[in-house]
C-alpha cells in the first residue's frame, strides 16, 4: 500500500524514528499510524512516548479546589494562539469555568450540560452564552476541551475496601499552565489530612504525576488488553534479537518490570530521590501518619495533548 509523505512524516514527529522505518512500518500496516507504532517496537526501534505528542492547540489547564479540598476539578480550555492564552480574559474564563464544574454537584456532568447550565456569576446566561461571549472578546474561537471532577470517597474499586474514608484532592499546575494534575489521596481520619507530612506528600505526588506522566496508579489498574499489547511487543523484540524461546518468556517478564516502572505511578522511582519508589514513599507517610494511606486515583492534563 502506497503511503503519503504526509503520513510518514506525522508517525515521524509521534515517534522520532527514521523516515524509511516510517514508511515501511505505514506500508505494512495498512497505513494505520497505531499498528505502525507497534510494528516498529517489535523491530526493537525505539520510538517516543506518543503521550508527548501535540497538536496545534493553545490553552491552559486551570484547576480548582472547594470545601477544604473535598471537590477537585481540573479543566482543558483551548483557544486559537497564544496570545489569547496568555490573556487575562481568557484565563478569568478558564478560571471561572473550573469553579462552574465544581458547583455542577456531580461529577458524571457532560459537556453539553455543563454548557446548557445557568452560570453562577450570572443566572441570566448560561455557560454556552458566556463562552460565545469570551470568543466575541478575544476575536478567535474558544473552547472547553475535556474537564474531571473529583469529590472525596465518591469512587469506587478494590481501594474502597482498604479502610480509608477521608482524604483529599490537591492540584498541581506546572508548565505556564501547559500542564494541570488531578489527585485524590485517602487516609483512614480526617485529622490526618491536615498534617504537614500528609500536605507534603500530596503536593509531592502531584509533580511526580506532572513530571513522570503514569498512567494507571498501580499494577492491578493496568488493563489486560494494554498488558497483553506490551507483552506480544516485548516477545517480538526478543525473537528479533534472536533469543531462544527457552529465554524469552523471562525476557519479557523482566522487561515489563522496566515497563511498569514507566507507566504505573507506585512502581516509579521518586523524582526527588530515585533510590525509592513512590510506593516506598507512600509507606513511609504510612508509618509516618500511624494510618493507612492510599494513592485513589489522578488526572493529568497537558494542553494539545491527542485524547
């Protein structure tokens, strides 16, 4: 299959592999730029982490925390330049839309509700209003990319069961407001969540997730179809270094060791002191605290990002 230049340049740019290892990868796919990305690793090319690819798109991340961080939101608004990123309306915009979530009292809204929703600055608009009203002002289109919000104790999952029912959200924006984090931490009483070790450590947490970009929180959170995809990648890599079949079965376990020290937040090495893990860390604030603490869940969000 013939592949356009276009194409081969765009898997380029995701992965930084060479221009004709784009193009065979494209034309052995089917011209499917994921399959690429696989059929590339298999060949043991190394490739970029596609989480560090970007679009055209200009914005900030803004965040915000109420009830003493009880409710956590963290919003994607997006305009046409940077210039109007860096405005002050836009960022009030982004700001007030952030505090709009947080009022909405649930955290399954959808974006189409958000925007039908009287605003709470001025019930005579709603959210939609107020947003046509902003791209009017700045002369260039605007808006709200993806939001979450956060409430403490509202998920659930095998964490429930571990006896930590109070906790708290905290937020991290870094970057110019390029990149905003989203993190729940549990513990077993409310009183522990005003300790300094435990601020310390949720702020802590909230930069490694900035900085190091995990994606599941645990091992037990990977899902069986993306550790299956790393495992057939893992074994196709050892057969192409030409490793007996004897051999590569622990190849590959001992390589996902390496991939779920990428990926999974626990089994990271602390940015401030790569001698630990994160789950080191955690069970230090454990002992620290004389209770249970537990990492819940987080979103991170860089603006650009492709979903």
């Amino acid at each position: 299959m013939a592949v356009s230049n276009e194409d081969i340049l765009k898997l380029r740019q995701l992965t930084g592999a060479g221009i004709m290892d784009c193009k065979r990868a494209l034309e052995e796919a089917g011209g499917d730029s994921e399959k690429a990305v696989d059929i590339l690793r298999k060949k043991g090319i190394e490739v970029a982490s596609r989480r560090e690819s970007k679009t055209a798109t200009e914005g900030v991340v803004a965040s915000y925390l109420e009830d003493n961080g009880q409710i956590g939101v963290l919003v994607e608004v997006n305009c046409e330049t940077d210039f109007a990123a860096r405005s002050d309306d836009f960022r009030e915009f982004a700001g007030n839309i952030a505090m709009q979530i947080a009022d909405t009292q649930s955290s399954s809204c959808s974006l189409d509700e958000l925007l039908k929703a009287t605003y709470i600055h001025d019930d005579s608009l709603a959210v939609e209003e107020l947003l046509n009203e902003v791209t009017g002002k700045l002369g260039e289109r605007v808006a709200i990319r993806r939001f979450v919000r956060y409430q403490v104790g509202e998920v659930a999952g095998e964490r429930e069961d571990e006896g930590t029912v109070a906790g708290t959200v905290v937020s991290y924006i870094h970057a110019g407001e390029q990149i905003g984090v989203l993190v729940e931490i549990s513990c077993e009483t409310p009183s522990a969540t005003v300790l300094d070790d435990f601020g310390e450590f949720a702020h802590n947490i909230a930069m490694q997730i900035a900085a190091m970009q995990p994606k599941w929180v645990s091992q037990e959170d990977v899902p069986q179809d993306a550790l299956d995809r790393e495992r057939e990648i893992l074994s196709e890599q050892a057969k192409t270094e030409g490793k007996p079949e004897h051999i590569v079965e622990k190849m590959v376990e001992g390589r996902l060791r390496k991939f779920y020290s990428q990926v999974c937040l626990l089994n990271q090495p602390y940015i401030r002191d790569d001698d630990i893990t994160i789950e080191e860390l955690l069970n230090e604030l454990t002992g620290n605290l004389g209770e249970r603490a537990v990492i819940r869940r987080f979103t991170r969000y860089q603006v650009g990002e492709e979903l």
